[in-house]
C-alpha cells in the first residue's frame, strides 16, 4: 500500500521534469533558432528583406528549388511505396539485405553522395558517356539534381508507408477480390486510401528534405547561376559573398515554406484520424 502511495506520488514529479526536459531541448533546438534567423531576416524592415527575396538570382534559385523538389516528391511516392509494397507482401531474395540497404541514404554523408553520382553518370563514366551520346546530360545539369535529392529522401516514403502496410490485414482485398474487383481496383479503392496519410507524410518530409540539401547538389550540378544555383547553394554563396541579407530572405522563405507543408501534413493527418475513427 505504501509503495503505491510513493509510486503514486513519483509519477507526477517524473512527468513534471520529462515534460520541462522536454520544453527546454525544443526550445533551445528549435525555438529558440527560428526566431533568431526570423528576427534577424526582419531587422533592416520589410522593404529590404523583400529586395533580398526577389532579386533575380534568389528567384530563380528558389523556383528550380521547388520544381526539382516537386519532381522528386513524384518519383519518390511511386518508387517508395512499390519499394514498401515489395518489402512487405513478396518474399524476395536477400530481402533483409535489401531492407537494410533502404536507410543507406541516412548514413551516408551527402557529400559523399555526390561523389558516387560523379563516378557514375560524370562524363567520364561508362554510363555517362552513353547517356551523352543520347544527348543527356546528369553532371552539372538538372537531371543530376534530381538524382541527388532521390538518393538522399527515398527513405522517407519507404519507411512512412510500410509499417502501415504490415499492420494491414487482407480481410478487405479478399473481399473486393470475392466481389470480382481486379488488383488494379483493389488497389486504387482499397488499399490507396489506407497507405495514403502514411504516403503523404514520407511525401512532405521529402520535400522538407530536400529543399536545404546542399552537399549532394553541389557536388553533382555545380553553382551554375540561373542554370543548377538552388538555394541552399544560393545562401552559401551569398554568406561567402559577404552578403548576410540575402543568405537570411532566402533562408527565411525555405524555413516558411517547411513550416506550411508540416503544418498541412499534420493537419490531413489529425482529419483522418477523426475520419477513421468515425468509421
């Protein structure tokens, strides 16, 4: 009885200095940075910081940011949630192995990524030298910053969609394959809808991922302004340029864009809980 009491009287004091822990590792880590770049950006006013954000270069930088990001976004839900589809319903060889090589993208330094890219699609290369025969360029091109934001963020979709996929049960595929649904069908009505949050989430934290990627990029697409300049390379250059303010916009404008998309992912997730537990 006595020691339920002092268990008792633990658990609140317990909670009360996880809970402060808590508050002050997310505010030194994250709080406490975002409002200083924030109160950086805005201490010359507005007028200023806007002439930083829409100087010709920042804007092209930031507009190729956002399309090479959004392109990978794409090739990263397909190739993310087949590769977790693989994973989880076949059994293929060395598929420990292979499950294991997923998060290889995690461990390595995205300089070294780079490199690798080099060695394999540079112009020099076997197959670099065949794709420009074709007329395709990867090295010091944008296809090549395609390359390097897949490499670095294909876990994300991978390991946000298979933990859902291995929690799925196939009462309900059985059904609609009893009911005379096709796999294509089944797939799209049934299946999509329940790895859909899961998608959406590895989708955003891509996209967050790969608007600050830098050592991949730079290394593989160059500095090239107007032409493979995105703007985690753009903020490098400004900082060794001597220029503070333009680094602190376009800074500004990635950690907003950031911020909005997790926002809305949380969102969309918090409306399907409520949804699925409705249903």
């Amino acid at each position: 009885m006595l020691s339920n009491r002092a268990s008792a009287g633990l658990r609140p004091a317990s909670a009360m200095v996880m809970r402060a822990i808590f508050l002050f590792f997310v505010g030194l880590l994250v709080v406490l940075p975002v409002v200083a770049i924030s109160l950086e950006a805005f201490r010359s006013g507005f007028g200023s910081l806007w002439k930083q954000i829409s100087h010709p270069q920042a804007l092209a930088a930031l507009w190729l940011t956002l399309r090479m990001a959004m392109i990978m976004v794409v090739i990263n839900v397909v190739t993310g949630t087949a590769t977790a589809w693989v994973l989880v319903r076949n059994r293929v060889p060395l598929r420990g192995l292979i499950n294991a090589l997923v998060d290889i993208p995690f461990a390595i330094p995205t300089v070294v990524t780079g490199m690798m890219l080099v060695v394999l699609y540079g112009p020099h290369s076997v197959l670099g030298a065949l794709l420009g025969r074709h007329g395709v360029e990867v090295v010091f091109s944008r296809p090549g910053i395609v390359l390097a934001l897949l490499f670095v963020t294909f876990p994300f979709v991978v390991r946000a969609v298979q933990p859902v996929m291995m929690e799925m049960e196939g009462d309900m595929e059985e059904a609609a394959s009893t009911l005379g649904a096709g796999r294509m069908r089944t797939f799209f009505q049934v299946v999509l809808p329940t790895l859909l949050p899961a998608i959406l989430s590895g989708a955003a934290l891509s996209f967050s991922r790969a608007l600050g990627e830098f050592g991949s990029i730079i290394i593989v697409a160059g500095n090239i302004p107007m032409r493979t300049q995105v703007a985690s390379v753009y903020i490098y250059g400004e900082i060794e340029s001597g220029n503070p303010g333009g680094a602190m916009g376009l800074s500004v404008v990635l950690l907003v864009i950031s911020l909005l998309t997790l926002l809305v992912l949380n969102l969309l997730q918090q409306r399907s809980q409520r949804h699925a537990a409705t249903i």
